[in-house]
C-alpha cells in the first residue's frame, strides 16, 4: 500500500506528460505539490523539513541548470561564428545520410563526450551538431537520449561503476570478500550485457528514427543501414569490452568511444556496408509534424566559409580539459573540487543533515563549456552584435528548462529523504526483508516492493529498479548510490549472484538515461524544443524496455548456465 501512495507523484508525471501532454514546466510543478502531500501527511515529515529539502533540491538543480547552459551558449556562439556550419559541411563531407551521420555523432562522439564529462552532457552537444545537418530537432533529442545509454555505465571517468562498488563495498567485506575484485569483476559483467545491448540499441535508434521522423516512417529505412549498426557496434564493443576487462571504468567508453571514431569515418568515407540508398530530412518543414521543430526562436548556423580546424578547436580544447580535469592520474581533480572552489549554503532552514555544496569549477557548465564558449567569442573574432545574439539565445532557451528543473530536483529530494519508523516497521515484515526500515524513504519502499513481487526472477525487474533511479533523479550514479545496496542484499537473500544483479542495476540506471527527466528536459532545452517533454518519453519508453529486457536476458542465461563471478559471496 505505502509503495502505491510513494507512486502517485511519479504516475501522475508521466500521466500529464505523456498522456495530457503536459509541458514539463507545467507537470512537475504539480507533481512535486503531491509529493509534498505524501511526503507530509503519510510519510509525517514536517513542513519546515519539506521546505528545506524543496530549497536544497533548488540549489542541486543551479548545477544542472549550469551545465545546460555552457552547453547552449557554445552551441550559439559556435552558430553564429561559423564554426557550425563548417562542422556541418564536415560530416556532410562524410556521408550525407542521417542514419550513418545519427551514429557517428549521436552515439560514437556523444559516447566519448559521456566518457569524459557525463551528466547530461552528450545529448546536450551532440544534437545540435544533429540539428546543424538538417534533423529536426525533436528527432536529433530522441535519437541522442536512446544512444546515451551504452557508454554512462564506465561513462563520466567510470563514476557510476565506482559508485555501485563503494556502497556495497562494506557487505563484500563483511561476508569474506575483496572489493576490489569486485570492482573489477563488477565493469567487466557490467560491459559484457551493455556490448550486447549496444549491438541492438544503435538499430532501435536507427528503427525510432526512420519510422517516427522519416519522411517514409518505415522500419525498411532503418533495415538498410543495419549492416553499418552491426559494424559500429561490432567496433565499439570489441573496444569497450577490452578495456573493461583489462583497464577498469575509468577510461573504458572514453578510449573505446575515441579509437572508434576514425575507423567508422573511414569506413563510412569508404561506402563500406553502407546503405545504397542516401536518406536526409531534407524539405522537413514542409512534410514532417510541425512538432518536431523548435517551439523557441533560434538564430540559424552561419557560413563564414571558416577552416574545419578553427571550427573544431573548441571542441578539441573541451575534450583536452576534460580529460585533464576528470582522469586522476593527472591530480587536477583534487584542486578543482577543493577549497576554495567550493560554495556552501550550510543548515538550510536550520537544519543540520540539509546542506549544499557547489564545486563551481568542476561543473562542466562553467568549466570548460562556459568558459571555451567565451574564449570562442574572442578566438573567433566575433562581433559584439553576434556574441550579444548568442547570449541572447542561450538564456531564452534556458528559460523555459529551469521551472521543470526546480521542480524535479526538488522532489527526487522528498524522494530520497523521507522517513517514517513506522511505515519502515510495516513494510520490513514482508517476504523480503533487504534494509533497515528504521530510516525508510519513499524510493526504497517502491524498490523493496518491486523485489518482494518477483522473488526467482528478480534478474528481471533488477534493471528496471535502476531505470527507475534513473527516472526520478536524472542520473546512473544517484541511481546506483539509492539501489545498489538493496540490489546487492536482495540478491544475498535469494541466493542470487551479487555481482550480476548489482551489475544490473547499473545496466538500468544507464538505460534510464534515455527517459529521465532531467536529461529530457536539458535536451529539449538545447534544442529549442521545450515543451514536448512528453512526446519524448513516449518515443523513448520502448526502447528503453527493450534495452532492459535484452540485459536482464543476457544476464539470465549467465545466471542459467551457473556462472557467479564472486561465489565466495554466496557461502
């Protein structure tokens, strides 16, 4: 019962969004006001205390809103001084087919830009290269969440993988384990269902593509570029998978992304298994659904006939700081996220628990992306006229994302940090006894009750609880830091493989990616397609599914056969 009130606030999103198609400004907004009510009159949480998380979740959205930002303002200023259009005439140079252009930088460049920096950042600079090739926006923001899913796992520097392990680290010990074999072991069975999924995902991409945004919406469109699908994830996976299993998290869809990219140019440049029929959206405005296009006024790429080196440059200088800042080995990262890089709001309200800290340079937004976007200003020689167009843009387009961010980030905290003794102490006398109720959340108890339907086949639902952590709080690694624990213990309990249900969860948190929130409605920002909010988690819900049935299949053959990477767990 208490799972199916905790529900209500998110049901009643995706009914208003995907049902009534409410804009996202609109729904969450009103779906946070009902989980003030769950989380006051049946959770007992104060009102202060509802305040309080409602203004931390406030100043948690600041940092995504920042990041969206840095990446609208680069995409404006890379518009207006040419720097667009030159990248344009770039792939176009390649291949002017919008199904092998969607894979080169929708899911191989968007995949190395989610292995350096993560967090939204992908889809927010790669469905604008999209859009500067002729896709209409609202296909270039569907087709970039779909393909930002593969590499998040080892994504931003192997963050989400990290995370999974150290918070069941201290249960791997605690029944005679190594954690750092089960680290190791964790990437690896992680990967293998994920270059499974891959091989899949860049087809259904492709599938959603053809038959929602092509001027024929037919699946026979996205049959004729299967073979290159097959190429690039071949490719991709065969990267990937190596350096999961010999390198770690760290650098796994960075590197296997990067090297990827130049032998899929080649191949492409080469006509190598490529369709013999070109697609493009080319005339769109005329026969495409006038909702695929900008709902905002959008200054268009101008053609200043500049070198392809100058246009790239701020993307090279961003990917160089990227690396720099997030790879340890270069000890950057501690300066940046230290003193005196770091603002504090302390005791909001009064309260002790409830803090914010902000480490502004270690917010992609700021650092590079705002910072390269300015540079570029003065590197490309623009005028004032131009730059003040491109700020112009960036805030209205920000505008219509920062009421729906307040709002969703506001309730992931009403979310995450509800308790109730009471409620804890009825829901831990189920089947399935996985936490400590005493301090229950309003997500656990949702979580807790998804595991004490499915019992035996809890493999299956186990990626879907990921998706679901994904789904309200806009990322793989809070997903992985809400439910890796009761993964790893509910897995203990049905004498399961902790590695590959845990493994699982990370899968889904990654797959979440494609219809989270967050993510959807940053894309829609920066692509100038605010408001459709909606119409995107209704064109990425099946894929989504798919994606988490082929992990939880793959992983259930293994479970099948008998394999259990760390069996010491289980005596």
């Amino acid at each position: 019962m208490y799972a199916l009130i905790a529900a209500i606030p998110i049901l009643l999103t995706v009914v208003l969004m995907v049902g009534f198609n409410w804009p996202a400004k609109r729904a969450l907004p009103t779906s946070w006001l009902i989980a003030c009510f769950v989380a006051g009159f049946i959770w007992k949480m104060g009102i202060l205390e509802i305040g309080a998380q409602t203004l931390a979740g406030f100043l948690s959205a600041f940092e995504t809103l920042a990041i969206i930002f840095g990446a609208i303002l680069l995409m404006n200023v890379l518009k207006q001084s040419g720097a667009m259009a030159s990248i344009n005439h770039i792939f176009s140079n390649i291949t002017k087919d919008a199904r092998i252009q969607a894979i080169l930088v929708g899911y191989v460049f968007a995949g190395f830009i989610e292995g350096a920096a993560g967090f939204g950042t992908p889809a927010a600079l790669s469905a604008p290269i999209l859009i500067s090739l002729g896709f209409p926006p609202l296909a270039a923001a569907a087709v970039c969440l779909i393909y930002n899913s593969t590499p998040v796992c080892p994504g931003p520097v192997g963050v989400p993988t990290l995370t999974a392990s150290s918070v069941v680290s201290s249960s791997v010990t605690a029944l005679g384990g190594d954690p750092d074999k089960f680290t190791s072991m964790l990437t690896k069975w992680t990967c293998i269902p994920h270059m499974v999924g891959g091989l899949f995902i860049i087809f259904i991409g492709l599938c959603v593509l053809c038959k929602v945004f092509g001027k024929n919406h037919s699946f026979k469109d996205a049959l004729k570029a299967l073979p290159f699908c097959l190429l690039t994830g071949v490719v991709v996976g065969i990267l990937y998978l190596t350096m999961a299993i010999f390198v770690g998290p760290e650098l796994t869809s960075m590197v296997a992304f990067l090297a990827a990219l130049p032998i899929l140019i080649f191949a492409a440049k080469k006509g190598f298994l490529m369709p013999k029929e070109i697609m493009t959206f080319e005339g769109v405005d005329e026969w495409g659904d006038q909702s695929w296009l900008s709902t905002q006024t959008v200054s268009q790429p101008q053609d200043k006939g500049m070198s392809p080196v100058k246009a790239w440059m701020p993307y090279v200088i961003i990917s160089i700081i990227l690396v720099l800042t997030r790879v340890g080995f270069f000890k950057i990262k501690q300066i940046l996220t230290d003193e005196p890089f770091i603002l504090h709001i302390d005791h909001i309200l009064g309260f002790d628990t409830i803090n914010w800290d902000f480490k502004f340079l270690w917010n992609p937004g700021i650092m590079p992306f705002t910072l390269i976007a300015l540079i570029t200003i003065l590197f490309h020689k623009m005028s004032k006229s131009e730059a003040k167009v491109a700020i112009k843009d960036s805030f209205c387009q920000i505008s219509g994302a920062a009421i729906a961010l307040l709002f969703g980030v506001a309730m992931v905290n009403l979310y995450r940090y509800t308790s109730n003794a009471d409620i804890g102490a009825k829901v831990a006398s189920t089947v399935i006894d996985t936490f400590d109720y005493t301090n229950s959340s309003m997500l656990y108890v949702m979580a807790d009750a998804l595991a004490n339907i499915f019992h035996g086949a809890y493999f299956i639902i186990a990626p879907f609880i990921g998706v679901l952590g994904a789904f309200m709080s806009g990322s793989c690694t809070v997903s992985n830091t809400l439910f890796s624990s009761l993964q790893f213990e509910t897995a203990s309990l049905l004498g399961m493989s902790q590695v590959l249900i845990v493994a699982l969860q990370n899968c889904g948190g990654a797959i979440g990616n494609m219809v989270c929130v967050n993510n959807i409605v940053s894309v829609c920002a920066t692509t100038g397609t605010s408001g459709n909010e909606g119409k995107l988690i209704k064109t990425n819900i099946i894929p989504c599914i798919i994606y988490c049935v082929i992990v939880a299949t793959v992983v259930g053959i293994f479970m099948a056969s008998g394999i259990n990477p760390m069996p010491e767990l289980l005596k």
